[in-house]
C-alpha cells in the first residue's frame, strides 16, 4: 500500500486517540477543580474530612466527602487519576513525530527564519520541550510557592519568552505548536513528578500506621491549579494549525500571548462561580476585548515569504524537474490558486486555506504531498469541487507525485 496512504491514516489514528485522551485529562481536571471549590463545611463530618458536596447525574445522586489530608485509615479501594494526563502526553508526542519531525521540510524548518537540518530542527524540537519543565520547576520549589500569584506572572513571562523563541526558529505553524506542547509538558510532568509522588507518599503514611504530612497535598494542589489556568491556552495552540490568521501572522507570538490571558479571565470565571461566591461578570468584558486584540493583531501582515525559487531542497527540485510538473502546474494555477494564495480571489477567504499558498513552483513542490492527497487520490479540494476540477487533471497530480515518490524510493 502507498507510503503516503499508511502515514496519513496513523496521523489520524494518532490524532484520534490524542484527542480522546485530552478530553478525558481535561474533564477530570475541570471536575476535580469545580468539586474541590464547591465543598461545602457541614455538621457531623467525619474526623479529618475537609468539606463535602452532594451531586446528581445519571439518575443517581452522589455523597462527596474530601480529607483535606487523608482519611484516618487507608480505603480497600481507591481510584488514581493519572493515565489520562499520561496518554495525552505520550499520543501527542507521537502525533509531534509524526507529523512535524516526519515532514520538517514541510512543517518544521522555515527557510527565511534559520537554516536548519532536519536532525538540527529535530533535536532542537524535542530538547526544548524539557527546558520549560525545568525553569518552572525550580521556582515552584523557591520562596515563589508562597506568593501564587507571582508565580504565576514569571510563569505568564516564560511561556511569552518560548512563543518569540520558538517564532524565530520555526514555522508559525510549529511554534504555535510546539509552544502547546511545551505547556502541556509542564502540565504532564506536574502530575508524574509531582502530584504522583506526593500521593504515594501520603499513602504510604497512611499504609504504615504514620500521619501523613499535610505539605505534601499542598504542594500538589498549587500545580493542581496552574494546570487548570494553562488547559485552554493549550487546547487553543493545538487546534491553531488549522488557522492561518493566528499562526501565520507576523505576530503570532503576540496573539498566543494574549490567549494565555483569556485562559486566565475564562478560568477565573468558572473556578469562582464553583466556589459560589459572586460571579465576576467583568471577566468575560476583559476575555472579550483580548479576543479582540487577538482579531486585530492576526490583521497586522503575514510573516516573510523565503526566497522561493533559491531555497528548493533535493526534494521539492525533483518535483519541480518531473516530466509532468507543466501539467500539474497549469492545474493547480487553474484550479486551486484562486484561494492557495498571498491575497485570495475567492469571495469570504481571507487568507490561504492553512497558510498553504500555491502561486509558485517552489511552492507547488513543498506541498506536493498534500496536494496528492486533497485533490488528487481524494476530492477533498477544492470543497464541494467548486473550481470543477475535471477527473482527468486528478489523475495528473497522482501520476506526478507517484512518479517523483517512486523515483526516490527506487533510488535509496
């Protein structure tokens, strides 16, 4: 079976459980959030226990009751919440491999900012995901853990700092992406080297006859919250690929700065309502006008174009050299580069369909993978086929991506 075919379903397959594992570290966390500044102090509450909060769902109703430390004696049965920030984690590693390590040329490495290797972009990828962790890290263990709300603006000021850095090495694709994944890595390694931890010791405490250390809970909780506050700026990131007014504009750094700000506003929101105290209303004005700073920076220009016609690597000149290449460009000019362009003629399309423009060679043979895909083994563009693309011009764009593929396979 082709190449292409087997790697573009595992990227959905990979995708797919990415996705589904998200939603349920993502659930647990906002539910475990909303129960813990819900409970609610009562009469007669067992020794130890914090508060308790009842709840119906499901045609049941449920008695929650919450040891602020630990229960005076270890339960037979007790459920740990991990595998879900685990699997999210470890599927969006894969799906990073898979998609922008797989095809830097296309996704990673942006000529016009840095010229790069595709093991140099690589390495770079992956070592800066820890780098993050380990800064946060050492100033949650500081005097910081005393003043949260510190904490939280010099962690406010890295994850700026790593969207202008990455903006400068990558393509505002990947930096977007990357500068999600080096969040949602903060937010993973806070629950196995941390929170976990932590848990286990309480635990262990309680298996040994020992009263359990009340700093440990503590300590977990303050991480507990930062990763509540980074959830939807994460979610955002990851769903910006698809959108080329945040990760194509000359300022998408800025906008992922502002987003970060929206999460903020967005949680405060909800984590005060859940504590039921007087809803602050204001937030949504304050989330309201960010959004509209974000609206109004996607505006400001697209980022800087490389020298196309200088910078074609082995792969994209075998492209463009291919026999067929005259026939495939005068379908895509045709066809396609009505919106695949630096300013559309299509009425309602503000910028390129993915960032993806079509108006050059160059052009053309970096996207010659997805052009296979999209419009030649399959119909999905152009949508609905409104630029009438004809049966026989599909069979030209597979002929010339199958002939270039197989050249290369054939010559390794």
């Amino acid at each position: 079976m082709d190449y292409v075919i087997l790697h573009d379903w595992a990227s959905f397959a990979i995708r797919w459980l990415h996705v589904v594992t998200a939603i349920a570290w993502i659930g647990s966390s906002f539910y475990f959030i909303a129960l813990d500044l819900g409970l609610q102090r009562a009469p007669g509450l067992p020794q130890g226990a914090h508060g308790e909060e009842w709840q119906v769902h499901g045609g049941g109703f449920y008695h929650i009751t919450k040891y602020l430390v630990a229960p005076e004696r270890m339960p037979e049965h007790l459920t740990w919440f991990k595998w879900e920030s685990y699997a999210t984690w470890l599927s969006g590693a894969a799906l990073l491999m898979v998609v922008y390590w797989a095809q830097a040329e296309l996704f990673l490495i942006d000529p016009a900012k840095m010229e790069l290797s595709v093991w140099t972009a690589i390495l770079i990828s992956a070592a800066s995901l820890s780098i993050g962790w380990m800064i946060y890290d050492r100033l949650c263990k500081s005097e910081l853990a005393e003043r949260p709300i510190a904490l939280m603006l010099l962690l406010f000021v890295l994850l700026v700092v790593m969207a202008w850095g990455y903006d400068q090495v990558f393509t505002g694709r990947a930096a977007l992406l990357h500068l999600g994944a080096f969040t949602a890595t903060i937010m993973t390694a806070n629950v196995f080297f941390i929170i976990m931890p932590n848990q286990r010791i309480v635990v262990r405490d309680l298996k040994s006859g020992r009263k359990p250390n009340p700093k440990y809970g503590k300590i977990a909780k303050l991480r507990s919250t930062h990763n509540n506050y980074l959830t939807l700026p994460v979610v955002f990131l990851m769903l910006s690929n698809h959108y080329p007014l945040a990760f194509a504009s000359r300022y998408n750094w800025l906008i992922a700065a502002l987003v970060f700000l929206m999460g903020v506003t967005i949680r405060h929101f909800f984590n005060t309502k859940h504590a039921r105290r007087k809803w602050p209303w204001w937030t949504w004005a304050v989330t309201a006008l960010l959004f509209a700073g974000v609206v109004w920076l996607s505006t400001l220009g697209t980022q800087a174009l490389p020298d196309e016609e200088t910078r074609l690597g082995a792969r994209e000149q075998a492209f463009v050299a291919d026999p067929h290449f005259e026939q495939v460009r005068d379908v895509v000019f045709s066809r396609c580069s009505m919106c695949h362009a630096a300013e559309p003629g299509w009425p309602g399309i503000a910028t390129a369909p993915r960032g993806v423009a079509l108006e050059t060679d160059a052009q053309i043979a970096r996207a010659a993978r997805d052009i296979y895909l999209q419009a030649g083994l399959t119909d999905a563009m152009p949508p609905a086929n409104v630029s009438y693309i004809e049966p026989e011009e599909r069979a030209v764009l597979r002929d010339w991506f199958r002939s270039v593929a197989g050249a290369r396979v054939a010559a390794n």
